[in-house]
C-alpha cells in the first residue's frame, strides 16, 4: 500500500531539507578546507640525514589550521542557516 506524503497545508512545497543554495556554500566550504590542507603540504627533506626547519614554518603551523577550522566552521553554517523565503504575490 502506498503512502501518500502529503504537504500540511496547500501552500506548503515538499522539497529537499537543505535548498540548492546551501549546497552551493557547502562546496565552497569544502573548497576552504581543501585549501587549507593545501597549505600544510610540504617542507620534507630530501635527505633523511638532515633536519628541515620549514616544517615549522607560520604557513603550515598557524594559517593552514584556522583556514581548515574556518571551512569547517562555513559548512557548519551553511547547514545550518534557514534560507529567506521569497514573498509570494
């Protein structure tokens, strides 16, 4: 037996529960934290005899985990965010 999903009232759309837009902002969060994980990439050495201090460089220490948290924190609130409704005339 089917059951009919049914909106409460007339007006009411059934749809997705997160709009088109959000997961618009959802990719470009994505985009962030891949960004930033970007930026953690490198400083190894080529000889494993020497020691590479730019491991511990500003870049990879600092910047690339709070533009990771960042893009965490976006996607966090684009998932979040309750879209504008458009006025019907």
């Amino acid at each position: 037996m089917a059951v009919k999903n049914n909106p409460k009232t007339p007006g009411e759309k059934i749809g997705f529960p997160i709009p088109v837009s959000s997961y618009k902002m959802i990719l470009i969060g994505f985009g962030i934290v891949v960004l930033g994980f970007i930026l953690m990439m490198g400083g190894g050495s080529n000889n494993p005899d020497e020691f590479n201090y730019d491991i511990f460089s500003f870049r990879r220490i600092t910047l690339a985990p709070i533009v990771v948290l960042g893009g965490f924190g976006f996607i966090f609130w684009a998932i979040m965010r309750k879209p504008k409704q458009e006025e019907e005339n």
